[in-house]
C-alpha cells in the first residue's frame, strides 16, 4: 500500500506490514521516504492510545503542515486493544494524503 500526495509517495509497504486503527493505516517507520518529513510543533495526547507525535510534510517548496502522526511509546493497553505493537508507526491525514 502507499501513502500518496500530490504524485509523491510518502510511504510504501505491504498490507500485511501495516496496522488498521480507527479507520486509519499505520505504517511501519522503515517504510517512509526519507528526507519528506519534519517534526511538528503540534501536542495532542489520545486518551486511550497515548502522547501522539505530528509531523509535516516537505515536497519541493511546500509544505504540509501535520501530515501525519505516530504514536512513538503508545499505552500497552492500546496495543492490547490494538491487537498490535503499533510503536512508532505512523498514520496520515486522510484530508491531504491517499492511502491506496
């Protein structure tokens, strides 16, 4: 599966690799293009998978401000919940970004 905006892929892995959560794919951290993201300044706490992580995005000159997220030390009853060590992987705003 891929990660895809604006004819860039952001990220690209197997289905069996990635991880579904409330409607969103989590992939695994190797699977990212490297050099595309920066962190973000932005704090969210989930209240059950834990401190969420945000980064933006970089294509050429633009960027794309909190294009996604991670859960780099999630709650062990999340990944309980989950059914998987989700650690680190990261989703994407499905309002700028194609998971296909």
């Amino acid at each position: 599966m891929k990660a895809i905006t604006r004819g860039v892929v952001l990220a690209e892995a197997p289905e069996t690799e990635l991880v579904r959560i409330e409607g969103n794919w989590y992939f695994p951290p190797a699977s990212l293009t490297p050099g595309v993201f920066t962190d973000s300044a932005t704090a969210y706490t989930c209240p059950w998978k834990g401190r969420a992580r945000y980064f933006d995005a970089t294509l050429g000159g633009d960027r794309l401000a909190d294009a996604g997220w991670s859960y780099p030390e999630p709650d062990a009853a999340a990944i309980r919940r989950v059914g998987a060590d989700f650690s680190g992987y990261v989703a994407f705003d499905p309002a700028t970004v194609t998971v296909e």
